[in-house]
C-alpha cells in the first residue's frame, strides 16, 4: 500500500499519454496536407517561409516541406511549447533556461550581445484584470548572467488591460512600448506608453505617452497603433505609429444603427526616436496622405522598414508600393507589382504582407480547394517579382470536400 499513490499517479500518466499518441494518430490521417511550391523564379526565397494557419479549430504551419498540425506534435513538444513562432522555437532551443515561460514575441527583444524580456503580469477578479507589473528579464550573452527584477506598472488603477507592444534595448535602459486600455463611465480610450527602464538600478526613470488630441480633423479620436512589425526584434531606430480620427456621432442619437461605426476621417503618422527619445508628427506629401485614404477603403496597409514607410496598395492590377524616408521626409520610390487577373479576383481577398531584408512577401489568408493561393515575393527596390508560388493541397481524394484554410500570419526565419 506505500506504493499506491505513485502507481496510480504513474497508470494516469500512461494512460494520459496513450491516449493523445492514439488521438494525434487517428487526427493525423484525416487532416488534408498542404505545401508551398514554387511556380516561377528563385525557390530560395520560399525556404525559411512558412505560414501559421487554421484548418478546422486545429492550428497548422505550412512549409515547402509540407504541413504539420498542432495536434500531430509530441506531448512534449507541445509542454515546451515548440508549436509556436519559428524564431521562438528558435530562442528556446538556444536559451533554453532564459526562454523558460516565454512565448509572446511581442516581449522579446535580441542583438548580438543580449536577450531581452518583458511582461505584464496582472491579477483576475470578478471579470476584470487589475495589479499591473512589469516582470524585466535581460541575459548578458557573452557572461551567461541574468538580471531580473519585478516593478508596479505606475497608476496601475487606472488602466483596465496592459498590453506589451514592443520591447527595446538603448545601452543600460529597457525601452517597453505598451498599449494602455483605460475606461471612464460609458466610454473607453487606449495610450500608447514607453516605459524606461534603468538596468543597472533596477527601476523605472520615465513613463512616455505618444502624443494625440481628443478632437482633430472635425473628428475625434479613434485609436492609436504601433506599425512596426513584431516579428523585428530590434534593428529599427524609430517606433513608428498611426493616430486615426473618425467622425464624432452621439452614440444616444436614435437614427443610428446599433452596430454603426463611425467613418473614418484621416490619420496622423507619428515617430519616436529610440536613441534620443523624441517624438514628432509627420507631415506627409499629399501623394501619401491620399494612398493612406485609400488604403483603408482597400486590403492594403502601412509597414515600416529600414527607416522607410511602405504604402502599399492592392489595385485592380496587382500591387502599388510607395516608400517614403522617415529621415528625408521624401518619397524615395514608386513601383506596381502585376498580378494576374484570376489571381487579384479568386485569390488576393485580403492578403497577408511581410516585409523582410528589403522582399515584400505576399499571400491570401484563406486557402481553399478550388485555388492554389499564390504566394508572390517582390523586391522593393525595383518592385520586380523575385518568385511566385502556391499553396497547394497534396495527396487529396478528390470526393472528400476540403473546408477553407485560415491564414493569420507568416513568418520569415
């Protein structure tokens, strides 16, 4: 009978286990496959490429090797959290000990020299969050040493979510970029923060808000979002962020639908320079300022890169992309990328962009039986096609009907 209690706890593990290894078997014979394949140019490009989908409720990565889904990985794959972003299966695999419970990129920063991590911790009572703390990691690379330390997140009550949005390091400060949501009686607002935080003495010397105004443009505002790209962890020397305005409406006004938003009015563009932490308002060439109207009536976007804003508009054609220079203050160029008709109308919907090592990488965020999602790679120099290729499904019976496969992000190893 001493035993008891660790047979027991050993027949539930096994059995545990046997039945996931026997679940994931049967899963895996049933889930379509799929593949990226190059259809023209150069293939190289589409090898560290891989695209983080839904089939189904089942998460999925879909590579030139083919697809693997979630429920196909080991038990302890999925422990350690090795269904995740590729570069944090790669941080984990190098860092292990550090990377331990960290899973959101949004929290990472890394150079050649350190590591970086952020997070807000809160606590969860009666439907809401509240608490707020920073929880600071950072590893010295060269001397494998580890500097932690847990601080308030200031006015903590004020705020009803935190949310990290980017992650810096300038020498000795830790530079957290968070996005504040705040609630007053019938209506709610967010702020752009950046916290710094001293390193060496272990707090914080200043709470930064991104500056706005309530009321602009004959309108109020909406939100304000940060538009560089997550998936840098560092590089970058500005924070780049949209401040949109919509029309002002009272929400009592009895003509109004429920579900009515307000239309959009115009956005500002504002930068924040990392190394000398200023901020200052951009004041785009009216080219600019009409493809940003334009794009939000379109599947296009705004992305930054090397100290440049990419406009990028999709068109009855293919593509516009315009490069504006943060520091010049001057559209540096202008390209159009074709894309066949059948492509533009059954295909590019709303399509998925990345911009990375100066390539612009496009695909469909939905992927079905009767197309082969392009995917397109143009260099944003020239605004020439490097490559195209296509999501395809493998191996399928023909009879068995294949639901719509969700793209919701791609990354670039």
């Amino acid at each position: 009978m001493r035993y008891w209690k660790s047979i027991s706890v050993i027949v539930v593990i096994v059995l545990t286990l046997g039945t996931f290894f026997i679940q994931a078997a049967f899963a895996g014979n049933e889930n379509p496959e799929f593949t990226i394949t190059k259809k023209s140019g150069d293939e190289t490009v589409f090898k560290n490429l891989a695209l983080l989908s839904n089939y189904q409720m089942a998460d999925l990565m879909i590579s030139t090797e083919g697809s693997k889904y979630q429920e196909e990985l080991s038990y302890i794959d999925l422990i350690v959290g090795n269904y995740t972003n590729p570069k944090i299966k790669q941080l984990q695999a190098e860092y292990r000990s550090f990377m331990r419970g960290k899973g959101d990129i949004l929290g990472l920063y890394e150079d050649e020299t350190s590591l970086a991590s952020a997070e807000v911790k809160f606590n969860f009572h009666r439907g809401e969050a509240n608490d707020f703390s920073f929880d600071i990691d950072v590893l010295d690379k060269e001397t494998n040493e580890k500097t932690s330390f847990t601080l308030d997140v200031p006015e903590k009550n004020k705020y009803n979510y935190v949310y990290i949005e980017d992650v810096r390091l300038v020498e000795n400060v830790m530079k957290v970029t968070t996005y504040n949501s705040i609630q007053e009686s019938e209506s709610s607002y967010g702020e752009m923060h950046i916290y710094h935080f001293n390193l060496i003495e272990q707090k914080l010397e200043k709470d930064e808000i991104i500056e706005t105004e309530k009321e602009k443009m004959n309108g109020k505002l909406d939100h304000v979002r940060l538009i560089n790209d997550y998936d840098e962890l560092g590089g970058e020397e500005y924070l780049v962020f949209e401040i949109q305005y919509v029309e002002d409406v009272d929400p009592a006004d009895e003509d109004l639908h429920s579900e009515y938003y307000p239309e959009y009015i115009g956005s500002e563009i504002s930068i924040y320079n990392l190394e000398t932490s200023e901020q200052k308002k951009v004041e785009l060439p009216d080219e600019a300022e009409q493809s940003l109207k334009r794009i939000k009536d379109t599947a296009g976007g705004i992305y930054v890169h090397n100290s440049k804003l990419y406009f990028i508009e999709v068109t009855d054609a293919g593509m516009k992309i315009m490069g504006y220079n943060l520091e010049s203050g001057e559209i540096e160029s202008k390209h159009s990328v074709e894309i066949s008709k059948a492509d533009m109308d059954m295909q590019m919907s709303w399509p998925i962009f990345k911009i990375k090592d100066d390539k612009l990488y496009v695909v469909n965020d939905v992927i079905n039986r009767d197309t082969q999602t392009p995917i397109i790679v143009a260099d944003l120099a020239t605004g020439d096609k490097i490559a195209e290729g296509s999501v395809e499904a493998k191996h399928q019976d023909k009879d068995k009907e294949i639901y719509n496969v969700n793209v919701y992000d791609l990354v670039i190893e």
